[in-house]
C-alpha cells in the first residue's frame, strides 16, 4: 500500500548523491531502497562490487544522472532509465538496476500499462511472484479497484485496435461498463505519453470523462491539489448515488491526505466508510482514517477506529499497525508477544510487505525493556 511504504531512504539521506554511497561501497543497497522492495534490494546487492568498480566512469555517470533526475523530474529519470536498459554493450549489473528502479518509478507515476511491462521483463522466480504481488496489491489500494478489473484494463489497453490510433473496441467496452473514473484517466494519460493524441482525444470527449467526479478523480491522481480543489465546487453532492458519495469522500481524503492535512482526510475517509457499499470498502476508508490519526500521532483515536475490527483487514500493514495501537495505548503484552513472533518476518519484509515506518515502530516496542 503506498500511503504505508513512502518513507525513503532519499528523505534520509537528502544532499548526498549515489555516487558518494558507491565510493563508499553501499551504493547498490541505495538503488533499491524506495518501496521496490527486498527482492530488489536482494537481488542488486548480491551482484559484487567488483562488477561497478568495473563499469566504465560513462556509464556509472549516465546511471548516476538517472538516479538524481528522480527528485526533480521522475517522467525525465523514466527515459534516462528507458536509454540504459535499451543499451547494448551497457554494464549488466547497472541495468538490472535501472530495470528496478524503472518499475519503482512506474509504479510511483501510476503508469500501469508500463509497470506490467517491466515486470514481465523481469522472469519469473517464486521470489520475484512475492514481489510482484505485492507491488499489485499496492497499486489497486492506490487505484481503489481489485486485482481482476486492474487485470482486465491493462489487458484492455494492450489489446490491438481495428484502426491505427485508435482505441480498441475491448478498452470502451470495459470503460463503458466500469464505474471507477480512474480507469479512463489512466487511459488518456497513457495515449498522451505514446503521443497518440488522436486515442487520448476520443477518450477525452465521452460523456463519462466530463463528469465533475471523473475530473476530481483524475486530478487528485494526477496530484493536481489546485485544481481538484477548484473541482469540490462543480460537483453537486446531492445528485450523487451512495457510491458515488463514497468515491467522493474517498478522494477528498486523499487530496486532504496529500496537502498533509491530517483531520479533514479523518472525517472525510470515514464519511466515505458510511457510505461504502460493501463491508471490505468500509473497513478499507476506515484503516484509511486510522492511518492518518496514527500519522498525527492521535494513538488512542486511531486505535478506537480498528479495536474492534479485527477481521476484514486483508492488507499486512493494517494487521501490523492494529497491533502496534493495541501496544501504545492499551499496553498490551498478547499485542508485544506476536510482535516479537514477526520479529523476523518484518525485517525480511521491510520495505516489501510492510512499510518500513511501521516495521522501525514495532521493533522499538519489541526491543523495549518491560
């Protein structure tokens, strides 16, 4: 789940470029330390220093480029990527980094069709299936939607239209029947970065795209603040059915969520958990709104919203932080005793099934005296 894994080692370590940490031989572990994982942390720090050391200083320079282009422009650092990996005679070693951090990027952008793409370029391994259903698992909580229907899009978008630039008779049949406006928004955003401008422009112009809860929807994905804000006006609230009252709240909270506005996104994810029509979306609007309490360190009222739900939270985050509530605010030893059991399994996992946020929290509870 991102909002539980963008804590980064870039925050940590902010001013001091790759190339210092290879000089100082920890540069691969740095490479792979965003929510990317730790197969790829594994995988890239096992490939021996030697291996860099021997990359010619043009190559290292151009992967260095690459890795700094990420804070300022990610869509720029995407084609640096894109450039190394193409590469021929380009050090084997740096391009399977690039290959990661590639997939952390289109992950991050939300550029689904290109993430799928990369990570069937990865293989296949039973380790490699662990991460790559985590990373999923991620991106539907971002998207709201469920493994099947974000498979039926990317199939959709790849499926081969009758006409060159247009869109295939596959995708409108799945827009027209799915609810969920991000789909279309992902669509247009996707045909503008092939420049199939003709795509994106018959996708723009269908009713459903101009409905003012598709544009919110895409704005806020977008991480266009200003101007979802400006969207809350045209939407008319009482027009709304219940789910569409759910979406609404939904992504109010996220755009409080992101401008750091940690009450609001309270109230209006849990205003999207009344009006959710099923059990699972409720339980999910409601971890939401534990989230951001915990995030403002309002233990008590966060762990008021998950005390007595204990089932129906699917995600290992949210059964990680229930615990970690149960021990702050009740000071619970049963809640410490299967903290200290996962000991080892979060920190083989940091970074991949847990964030790396929460793991540091629980372990400070393991580790403290009685």
């Amino acid at each position: 789940m991102r909002n539980f894994s963008e804590h980064t080692l870039s925050q940590r370590f902010s001013g001091v470029s790759y190339c210092n940490f290879v000089l100082k031989g920890a540069g691969i572990l740095l490479l792979c330390c965003r929510p990317l994982h730790l197969l790829a942390v594994i995988v890239i720090f096992l490939f021996p220093l030697q291996a860099l050391r021997a990359a010619s200083k043009k190559e290292t320079k151009l992967f260095s480029q690459a890795y700094e282009t990420e804070k300022q422009d990610p869509p720029g650092a995407v084609k640096l990527y894109h450039d190394i990996i193409s590469r021929r005679n380009f050090d084997p070693d740096l391009k399977a980094a690039a290959r990661w951090r590639l997939l952390h990027l289109q992950h991050r952008l939300l550029y689904v069709p290109e993430f799928f793409q990369t990570l069937d370029s990865l293989g296949s391994s039973k380790a490699k299936e662990k991460v790559r259903e985590k990373l999923i698992q991620e991106l539907c909580f971002e998207l709201n939607t469920d493994r099947d229907r974000l498979s039926q899009f990317v199939a959709a978008l790849r499926s081969t239209p009758d006409k060159p630039l247009q869109v295939s008779l596959s995708l409108r049949q799945f827009l027209q029947r799915e609810l969920n406006p991000v789909f279309r928004q992902l669509a247009v955003e996707y045909y503008l970065r092939q420049g199939n401008i003709a795509a994106a422009d018959s996708l723009i112009g269908t009713s459903a795209s101009k409905t003012p809860l598709a544009k919110l929807s895409g704005a806020v994905q977008a991480r266009q603040y200003d101007q979802a804000a400006s969207l809350l006006k045209e939407i008319n609230f009482e027009e709304l059915t219940e789910s569409e009252k759910s979406e609404y709240f939904y992504l109010l909270g996220k755009l409080h969520s992101r401008r750091g506005n940690c009450h609001p996104a309270v109230i209006a994810f849990r205003q999207a958990a009344n009006y959710a029509s099923d059990i699972a979306g409720a339980n999910r609007y409601r971890a939401l709104a534990a989230f951001e309490l915990y995030n403002c360190e309002r233990y008590t009222q966060a762990w008021g919203l998950l005390r007595r739900r204990r089932e129906g939270y699917q995600d290992p985050n949210i059964h990680l932080l229930r615990l970690i509530l149960w021990a702050e605010v009740e000071h619970a030893e049963e809640a410490r005793h299967f903290l200290h059991k996962m000991k080892d399994t979060l920190q083989e996992e940091r970074g991949t099934a847990y964030s790396p946020r929460l793991v540091d929290h629980a372990m400070k509870i393991i580790n403290r005296k009685k």
